[in-house]
C-alpha cells in the first residue's frame, strides 16, 4: 500500500520533470514538429494567410501599394484560405484513417479550375462548350441529352 503509494508519486515526479522537455522538443522555434497532422498544418498555413491579408491591408492604408494589386492580392488570399479551410472541414468530417487521402482529395478538387468537359464536347466538331448546354456553341449541332430526349430550343 505504501510503497504503491510511494511509486506513484515517484512516478508523478518523473512526468512533472519530463514534461516540459518533451514539449520543448515538440514546439521547438523555427523547426516544425515532427508530429504534424494534415489537419494542424492546413491551420497552421490558413493563419499564415491571414497574416499576409492583414499585413496586405496595412500596405494598401499606408498607401504602399496600389488598389489593383491589393485587390487582386487579397482574393488569391482568400480563395487559398477558403480553400485551406475546405480541406480542414473535410478532413473533420472523417474518421482519421480516411483524413489524409480525404485532405489530398479536397486540395486536388479546389485546385481544379475547371470541371470536367467530357460531357461538353461537341461530337460534330469537337468543340469544348464551357458549360452543360444542349447545343453545340461552335456548330449548333444536339450534344448528349441529360433525362429528356426531346426539349425546345432554347
Ligand atoms: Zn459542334
């Protein structure tokens, strides 16, 4: 009983010593952690860009920096965060073992500017329409129609 009593106090003793040296270890400046989850580095590269947005707009009210280049600055900003906060949200939702190719996912779908055309090429003149349309912008001729066989011209 007392020597149970005496061991977990020593053992106590050796944690309170530990613990801040492994927690130095861990949040080391300058050097990243070893134990980086997907989720902590895509916060960790969101709170960067808000920085960046912030330092973005102390230029532009100190005049530093013309509105054109601060207006389009701070969107590419954004549409990151929003992006890297896409991802963050997406990893949440699933269960860890799914959360690195769910992350890796989401990245590859936000980067993709464009959708996928297959279903927009003309069959007559190969021409790529920008959207899902009946009719071929370039020739006029009926693309692959979705449910309806037969709709009016638009
Ligand atoms: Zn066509």
């Amino acid at each position: 009983m007392l020597t149970g009593i005496a061991f977990a106090i020593a053992l106590a003793l050796v944690v309170f010593v530990a613990y801040p040296l492994l927690s130095t270890v861990t949040e080391g400046r300058g050097t990243l952690p070893i134990d980086v989850t997907p989720l902590a580095d895509l916060k960790r590269r969101r709170l960067v860009l808000y920085e960046n947005i912030q330092d973005l707009e102390f230029e532009y009210k100190a005049k530093k920096i013309a509105r054109d280049d601060y207006e389009s600055l701070r969107e590419s900003y954004t549409a990151e965060a929003v992006r890297l906060l896409a991802a963050a949200q997406a990893i949440e939702r699933t269960s860890p073992e799914d959360a690195f190719i769910e992350q890796e996912v989401a990245l590859r779908r936000a980067q993709r500017r464009t959708p996928p055309k297959d279903e927009y090429v003309c069959p007559q003149c190969g021409f790529e329409n920008p959207l899902p349309v009946k009719f071929c912008g370039d020739c006029g001729a009926r693309l692959r129609s979705r449910g309806q066989g037969a709709g009016n011209r638009p």
